[in-house]
C-alpha cells in the first residue's frame, strides 16, 4: 500500500459545489482521502453554489453521490458520517456583485491554507477570483484549482490565466486541463 503524506488542516470552498464535476468526481475523491488519513478531520469543505440549499441539503446531496460513485465496499458508514459532518454549503452567486460574502468570513480560518476549486465554466473564473480578492478572502496561504478545458482555443486560455493571474500569484493557481 503506498505511503498516505498526511497535509495541512484546509479549509476547500468549492465553486460549482452542486455540479456533475463536484458530486460525480470531487466529493468521492475527498471521501477517499479523508477515509486514508490524508485528509485531516479539522479540515472542511464549503460547498458554494447559486442554489439556496441549507448544510443538511447539501450534505444530503453528497451522500447520494457518494453512495453512487465510491464502491459499495469502501462506504465505511462511520467515516462517511465523520466526513458529511465536514460539509458546509454557502449560497452565493459570485458574480453578482451585490453578494454578501459574511458567511465566508466568519467560516473561513484565517490560519488555515484556503483552497478555492472552481468547478464551474471557465468563463467565471476571472470574475470568481476577483469577486474573492473584493471581498478579501484571497490570502497568502490561498490556492486556486482550475480543473475542466481553460478556455476554448490559446487566446481564451491567455484571458484566463491572465484574469485568475491578476488575483493569484503564480504559485497559487493549480490547473487540471483534461484537453492539455
């Protein structure tokens, strides 16, 4: 079995949290490394969509996921419920510029690295990230994912990465492009 490399407590704010990318991919993987160790039990994922769903809706939404998408011999009902109980969800719609990101700062640690995931189309994630940077959520210890194709052809790749780049150093950003 390989060695699991334990990381940092984290607070993860996912953008797109009641996506296909998110319940179908991203909350199992979670699961999986919250179940091996690596994932630390302080640690907490906020899920942040325009939807207005409660913590338990939300939580109610990654269970069915995850009943679905982890292997019926991995569900471990103990760790499940420790991990759900690490789900929290925000309402939002980040690009609207009247949004009130209280919730955020009063869930988010300032000590703790901050991981945005953007699960969402590639065309919000300039505004995403700039609507973090107003709302002062973007610190040093921030990390920003991009995961799906980063534009449609080289120039909109350019506006992206330029976009997020005028947030984010360029040790922030992690970029998942499944077309690359």
């Amino acid at each position: 079995m390989p060695k699991i490399i334990p990381v940092a407590i984290f607070d993860c704010v996912v953008f797109g949290a009641t996506g296909d990318l998110t319940l179908r991919k991203l909350l199992p993987a979670l699961y999986y490394r919250f179940r091996d160790g690596q994932m630390p039990p302080e640690s907490r994922v906020i899920g942040a969509a325009r939807s207005r769903l409660s913590d338990d809706d939300f939580r109610g939404r990654a269970i069915k996921a995850l009943e679905k998408h982890v292997a019926p011999g991995d569900q471990e009902p103990e760790i499940m419920h420790r991990f759900l109980a690490q789900l929290h969800y925000v309402p939002i719609d980040a690009t609207e510029p009247d949004a009130d990101w209280s919730r955020f700062r009063d869930l988010l640690d300032p000590d703790r690295v901050r991981v945005f995931y953007l699960a969402t189309s590639p065309d919000l994630y300039g505004p995403v990230c700039h609507a973090l940077a107003t709302a002062s959520l973007v610190t040093e210890h921030s990390r920003v994912v991009l995961e799906k194709p980063i534009g449609h052809d080289l120039a909109s790749a350019h506006v992206i990465i330029d976009e997020v780049g005028k947030v984010f150093t360029e040790a922030q950003p992690f970029r998942i492009d499944h077309y690359l």
